[in-house]
C-alpha cells in the first residue's frame, strides 16, 4: 500500500475532529455579537427591514444558537442535537435572511448550513467527549 495513504487512512478519525474544532471555533467568533448590545440591535434592525417577526428575539436566538452550537463542537458533546439547531438556523438565513442576495453573499452559509448537515449525520467522531462518555458508561 502506498505509505501516504496508510498514513491518511491510521488518521482518519481525527478528521471530523479538525473540522469540528475548527468549524465551532469559527462560530463562536463570529457570534460574538450575542455579548454586544449595539451588535444585536444592529442584526435585530436588519430583521425588521426584510420582516422577520420577532427581529429582537430572532436576533438574539440565531447568535445564541450559533455560539452554544459552536461550544457544542468544540467540546465534542451534545453535537447532533445542536447540529440539528445549527442546520435549521442556515436555513433560516439562506432561505429568508439572504434571500434575494448575490451567491457571493449567501455561500459562507451555504457552507455552515452543508457542515451543519455533515456533523448532523455523523456526529462527533471518535475523538470526542461524546465517545469518551459512552465509554465510561
């Protein structure tokens, strides 16, 4: 066997683990608008122009969901469900908060709502706090 391909295929489970770190590190950056009231108050204000019900509360929630979402990458627990949340809040913003905007604009949550779907599917991998439960268990 060709030795580059034993070496990705001995590592194949830390994969998902790179992808989760960085994907739920990424979240919660760019959710740090939940901590700023100017930030939610912004986001709110553009909810309210495209008639999101709600604007204040949905702003709020789709930060909340992204950020704890990303925690729940990050740490490796509790993925699928706030996989499932995550999935639901890109389709919130591509079906409704983007709509109508250039694919320049709506491709980085295409992308989140496609790594949402991946980790929805498959968990957290091997190398999680989900596993390593279940094994003390």
């Amino acid at each position: 066997m060709n030795p580059f391909r034993a070496f990705l295929d001995t590592h194949r489970e830390k994969a998902p683990l790179a992808l989760r770190l960085a994907f739920g590190a990424h979240l919660m950056f760019v959710s740090t608008h939940l901590f700023s009231p100017a930030g939610q108050r912004a986001f709110a204000e553009y909810l309210a122009s495209i008639h999101v019900p709600y604007p204040l509360l949905s702003a709020y929630l789709a930060h909340a969901t992204e950020f704890f979402g990303g925690l729940a990458l990050v740490l490796g627990i509790l993925v699928r469900p706030a996989a499932a949340a995550l999935v639901f809040n890109f389709l919130v913003a591509v079906g409704v908060a983007l709509q109508g905007q250039p694919y320049v604009k709506q491709a980085p949550a295409i992308q989140m709502l496609a790594v949402s779907v991946y980790f929805l599917v498959n968990g957290a991998g091997a190398w999680s706090l989900e596993r390593l439960v279940r094994k003390r268990i």
